[in-house]
C-alpha cells in the first residue's frame, strides 16, 4: 500500500513539473526546481525497483520451499549406515620379506679337464647324484689303473716275502738257519704289508679323482642356465662353475621386525599360532602359507629390527628365490570384539568418534575407543556397543543433530536388529588359519598397523 502510494506521487510530481516547466522555462530558477525535481522522481524509481527485486526474491524462494522456507535451506543428508558386529579379529604384523632357496649350490670341477657331455637341460628339475656333466677321464683313467697295476705287484712282492718268512721258520726250529735272517725276512713281510695298504690308498685316490670326472648334483633341485658350454677346458680354479643349482621346496622367507614387537612374536611362537601369510603386491590376495622357523639370535643395533625366517612348502612353485614378497605374521586373536567399517570412525581435535543413527532419524555424535584397526574394520573398545546403527558415509555435511536419509535401509533392516544375538564370523580375507594351543593364546595388546 505505501509502495503505491509512493508511486501515485511520484507521478503527480512529475505531470506538474512538465506542464510548469513548458511555461517558465527560460527562467533560472525554474531550471534549478526542474533538476531537483528530476533527482526526487530517480530517488522514487531507485526505491520501487528495489523494493520490486527484493519481494520477487523472496517470493521464490518461498515457492522452491513449498510456502514454508526452511531457515537453513537445507534438507535431509543422504548416508549409508552400517551395523557394529560382533566378531574374531586376528593380530597380526606386516612386513616386507625377501625369499631365500633352502639350498643353493654352484656346481664347479674338481678336476681340470674338458667338458664333454652336459646331461641335463636348463631349468630341468634334477634329483641328488643325478649326472650333470661329464669331463674326460682317460688321464684319471690312467692313473687309476696305475695305482691298480702298482697293488698288484707288491701284493705279489708280499706274497712271496711270507712264504720265506714261512720257510725261515722251520729252519730256526731245526737250527738250520740263524735268528738275523729270520728277523730280517719278518721285517721284510711288515715292509711290503704297509706298501700293499700305502697302495691301496694310492688306488683309492685315483678312484675317487676319477668319479671327479662324472659330476653330480649334490642336492635335489632345479637347475639354472648353464655357464658352461661343451668342449671348454675346464680347471678347478675357475669361479662361474657350471650350473647353479636351487632347491625350491621348501623355501625360506626372511624379513625383519622392529625390535619392540619380539617379546609378542615369542609369546606367539611359544603358543604354537606364529602363522606367516605370503601376500601379493595388493598386499591382500593371499600367495603361501607357512610357518615362522627361526628369531635371529640378536637385535640389529644399527636399524633396532630382529631377523626372522619363515618355512613354506612351496609345492606350487609361488614363491621364487629372490623375490620381495609382503608377509604377514598371526600373533593373536581378539575375541568377541565389536568392530565397524574403518570409515565409519572419525577424528576429531578430541579424539576419535562416530555418528549414531538416532529412532528420531538424525545423527548424534559418539566419542569412542579404538583399538587394533586395518584398511577396512575398526576395533572399538568403548562408547559403542554390538548392534548399534552407525554411519558410514556423507560426512563432508554431516553434524551432530543432522537429519538423515539412509539409502541403505532394506539392508540394515533385514539384517539382526539385536546386535549380538548372532556373532559374526570374522571375514578373513587372508586365509589365515586361527590355530589353537593347549597353552592357550598369549595375551596381546591391540596393536594399530
């Protein structure tokens, strides 16, 4: 009404200004009246339009609102919401390990000679005393049927010395013959006896050089690229050797921890759970599973880690000598906790918390206790208990008291509403087998990756 009446003036003051204007134009004074008339009609216009832009603005803000405009202009924020479970959750350390052979063996000659014959194929996998290679014996040859020419004439020689021993004997008895010479024929028969043994040794060695020439693989393994090839001189002072030979089952794992995790990784060990996972390089899909061998005997003092080596069977080949692998150590199992997805625990300047679903449909913000916690679930020890509804997702807008629209509610309904009537089985998406001891499991603190 004021708006309307301010402009009905405006247009008076504007009709008689343009009538007294064409009549009293020439003079100053009517000029300065017509300015300042001019200046009263814009101040009138300015004042219209304003007032104009800003109901129209408010009219539609009251329309997008539905004739009942919401102070803040904001509606519910869509989540999705999760239950907290109840369930076993494994203890455990990662590392990063280096696979090691559990033999590793360099096949070189022993005797110098050229190579003949190389028996086996590269990568092939061989058995112990399999034959390898073969260089040419025919000078061990020669020396071996020296050494057994040799035995066989002073076993002759000897043979001979004890039939006179034998005669010098009856001869002493009918004292035909003098003791001198029978003492000198018995030392005879001693000399000839340590030449025939002297001799035997002698036909030993030329044996054993000659099975030098005839090599064999000391271990059961696979074979690696030749080093060698056939008709090279080979001599016993050459450093490449031949063939290099790996046994591949069972195979080691070492790897290191810091030195503050040995007295749970003994408790462990002692209590018969110390399971080691080999993971790929996602650092999840599991690869072998093994067993923790050997603590190194002493702490690093430059690095303050401890050795440690893990056994694995190795019967499919997944784990090769020299590979970097991740390797995850089983030291415990946390009972019946109650666990939530990872993103639903915040951080806050007072600690860590999470929303809780209210009945009245809105978030309410929840300090909580956590402990052991990974990639995709969070142990709570305090301020949440089993069954709870919690929030998982939307909270770049979410605050305490905020109206909520949970996408997933089908799911969360169909599932246990009372929480720890059904205890969840821990998903182990490691494989990990959670073994028991008869001295029961070691008491371990909830230790954050």
């Amino acid at each position: 009404m004021k708006l309307l009446n301010l402009k009905n003036a405006g247009l008076e003051i504007g009709q008689k200004l343009l009538v007294y204007s064409r009549t009293n134009l020439h003079r100053p004074s009517v000029r300065i009246g017509l300015a300042c008339g001019l200046l009263l009609l814009a101040y009138i216009g300015s004042s219209l339009y304003h007032s104009g832009s800003f109901s129209s603005g408010s009219n539609k803000k009251n329309d997008l609102a539905g004739g009942t405009a919401d102070v803040k202009g904001e509606g519910p924020i869509t989540t999705t919401v999760t239950r907290a479970l109840v369930a076993d959750v494994p203890v455990s350390i990662d590392a990063v390990g280096t696979v090691q052979a559990l033999n590793t063996v360099t096949i070189r000659t022993q005797v110098d000679g050229r190579l003949l014959r190389l028996a086996f194929s590269e990568g092939q996998d061989v058995h112990k005393d399999d034959i390898l290679a073969e260089i040419d014996p025919a000078l061990y040859l020669a020396q071996y049927e020296q050494a057994v020419a040799k035995k066989a004439q002073d076993e002759a020689n000897l043979a001979n010395a004890r039939i006179d021993l034998a005669r010098y004997e009856k001869l002493i008895a009918a004292k035909y013959a003098s003791h001198q010479q029978y003492s000198t024929q018995k030392a005879l028969v001693q000399q000839l006896e340590a030449q025939v043994r002297a001799d035997q040794a002698a036909l030993d060695s030329a044996k054993t050089t000659l099975d030098y020439a005839t090599i064999r693989s000391p271990i059961e393994g696979r074979a690696g690229i030749r080093l060698v090839d056939v008709g090279n001189l080979l001599k016993t002072t050459d450093q490449n050797g031949i063939v290099v030979v790996t046994q591949l089952k069972p195979i080691f794992v070492m790897f290191t921890l810091p030195q503050q995790s040995l007295l749970s990784v003994q408790k462990a060990q002692k209590a018969g759970i110390a399971s080691v996972l080999a993971l790929g390089s996602d650092n999840a899909s599991p690869i072998a599973q093994g067993e923790l061998a050997v603590i190194d005997n002493q702490i690093d003092q430059l690095t303050g880690t401890v050795r440690l080596k893990a056994q694995f069977e190795n019967t499919d080949l997944s784990l090769w000598p020299g590979q970097f692998i991740n390797v995850r150590l089983m030291l415990d199992t946390l009972k019946d906790a109650i666990v939530t997805p990872s993103p639903a625990v915040q951080r806050g300047p007072n600690g860590s918390f999470v929303y809780v679903l209210g009945e009245d449909g809105r978030a309410h913000m929840r300090s909580v206790t956590t402990g052991r916690q990974d990639e995709s679930q969070v142990v709570i020890t305090s301020g949440l208990t089993a069954g709870e509804v919690v929030i998982a997702s939307g909270f770049s807008r979410l605050s305490d008291g905020s109206k909520v629209r949970v996408m997933n509610a089908e799911s969360i309904d169909s599932g246990d509403k009372s929480g720890g009537a059904a205890k969840k089985s821990f998903e182990n998406k490691n494989d990990i087998p959670l073994k028991k001891s008869s001295q029961g499991s070691p008491k371990q603190e909830a230790m954050p990756k």
